[in-house]
C-alpha cells in the first residue's frame, strides 16, 4: 500500500475504504460480512474509512465504530454533518457528538461539512460562524482535521478554498468521465489542503471493458483498474474512496494502490 501527505500524524493510505453501503442481511448490516471486509482492508494497509450521519440508515457509524474500535488509534475515520440539521453553532457540536457516540469514540479525524455548495457556504456555514465552531472543537480535540465534501462548478470550488480559512481538506468528484475539478484538485493541494477523491470508478460506470486499456500500452486491464490508476496517477490527490463490495474487491484495488506508478503522466 502507497500512502501520502504525512502532514496530518498519520499518512494516509492511497485507498480509502467508502461505508456507503455495507452488506445487508435481513435488512440490517451484516456485521460478520463487513468486519471480514474491513479486517482485510486493514491487513491490506487501508487506514482511511469514510462514513457519514446518514449512511445505511444511520448506522453505518456504528458498524464502522464497532469494527475499528480494536485499532482505532491506528486509523483514520472520516464522517460527515448533514447541514440540514445545523441552524446554530450549538447543532453543530450536537450532532458531532451523536456521530462520536455512535463510532465509540473521543474524535473524528476528519469531519466534513457534507455536500456543500457555494449557497451553503456563504448563506449558512459562513453567517452561522461553523468554521469557527470546528475551530474551537478542534481545540478540544474532538475533530482532528475540518473539511468538507463538495457538489458544485470549479469556480464555487475556488471561492470556498479562498474563504474558508481553517477548512484543511476536500472531498470531490473526480475520474475519467468527470475531470471538471482537475484544475482545482492541483490548487487546493497548493493551497496545502489535502484532496481526496469519491466515485473514482465512476460510480459503477467505469467498471465494464473497453479498448483504452490496449490503446494506452497497459495490456488487459480491467476498466475499474484503469480508473483508479488514473486517479492515482495524480500526485495531488491524497486518497481514492472505493466502495468495496466484498474481499475481493478489497484485495483488487489494494493491488493497484500497491503499485509504484499507478500510471505515467504520458499515459
């Protein structure tokens, strides 16, 4: 396993472990399931799992909690604040402490404002004074990292890097399909934020052959690899999210973040 941008404590592993959607059984999450997925990410070098509040009906903080508990200290857990909920800074701190209850535990490493737009920015977390609030929980070492998760144009994207001082990371779209943030994917890791990618694999969509992988000299890859190599291939980013299904998927992408150039700049 790869790992990059030590500036946080803990360098961050290349391949980033997505906990959107966890084995069900009986309509509840399969915990035997999910803790032999995350046991073998773990053993792979995985050591960034991304959550959030509202993930499987509320309860993936609780599988994701139970299931590191044993190595917490050794991993990076990443979850997010639905805004919707936040109407003063005492929400925030509120419902923080709902997700620190939830994962069983006294900090969140990286804790996002969940899906934001400029809009959001500048009409609620800005007026509302959240990054300061952040700021301050920060100080009692009940966030690690503030961050934010990101649904609009490059240029929105900009202004929030600009603005919002004390943010120290993002999570954005980014893949072979969807390249619009590239540019500012590069300026935010100038800017010293740390950038992390979803949907490296295009949601699914990138997951079926094609020809590029011959057209560019690879050989057979399959098209998931190729993506995520892609990905990966960008120095600036810091971590790929997968949302990985089953052992195996766990095993495949954790060969790919294994390797020592995912893919050249000329390919």
């Amino acid at each position: 396993m790869n790992y990059r941008q030590d500036k946080y404590g803990k360098p961050l592993s290349v391949l980033g472990f997505g906990c959107l959607r966890f084995p069900q059984k009986n309509g509840k999450i399969d915990m035997e399931a999910t803790r032999a997925q995350i046991r073998m990410a773990v053993e792979e070098g995985v050591n960034y799992f991304d959550t959030a509040y509202y993930y499987c009906h509320g309860n993936s903080e609780i599988a994701i909690g139970k299931a590191l508990a044993p190595i917490r200290e050794k991993v990076n857990i990443s979850t997010k604040i639905p805004l919707d909920k936040v109407n003063c800074p005492e929400d925030y701190e509120k419902i923080l402490d709902e997700s620190l209850a939830k994962l069983g535990t006294d900090y969140v490493d990286f804790y996002h404002f969940w899906g934001i737009n400029q809009k959001v920015f500048d009409e609620k977390i800005v007026p509302l004074g959240l990054i300061e609030k952040a700021r301050e929980l920060k100080q009692k070492g009940k966030i690690r990292h503030i961050s934010f998760s990101f649904h609009d144009s490059p240029e929105a994207l900009k202004h929030i890097i600009d603005h919002g001082e004390g943010l120290e990371s993002v999570l954005l779209q980014y893949n072979l399909l969807d390249r619009a943030n590239e540019e500012m994917i590069s300026y935010a890791a100038g800017k010293g934020l740390g950038v992390v990618v979803m949907g490296p694999v295009g949601g699914g969509r990138l997951a079926y052959p094609t020809e590029l992988s011959e057209k560019l000299g690879s050989g057979k890859l399959n098209t998931y690899e190729l993506a995520l190599r892609f990905v990966l291939g960008n120095k600036d980013v810091c971590c790929a999210l997968s949302g990985m299904q089953n052992v195996t998927m766990v095993q495949q992408n954790a060969a790919v973040a294994s390797l020592e150039e995912p893919m050249s700049r000329e390919q």
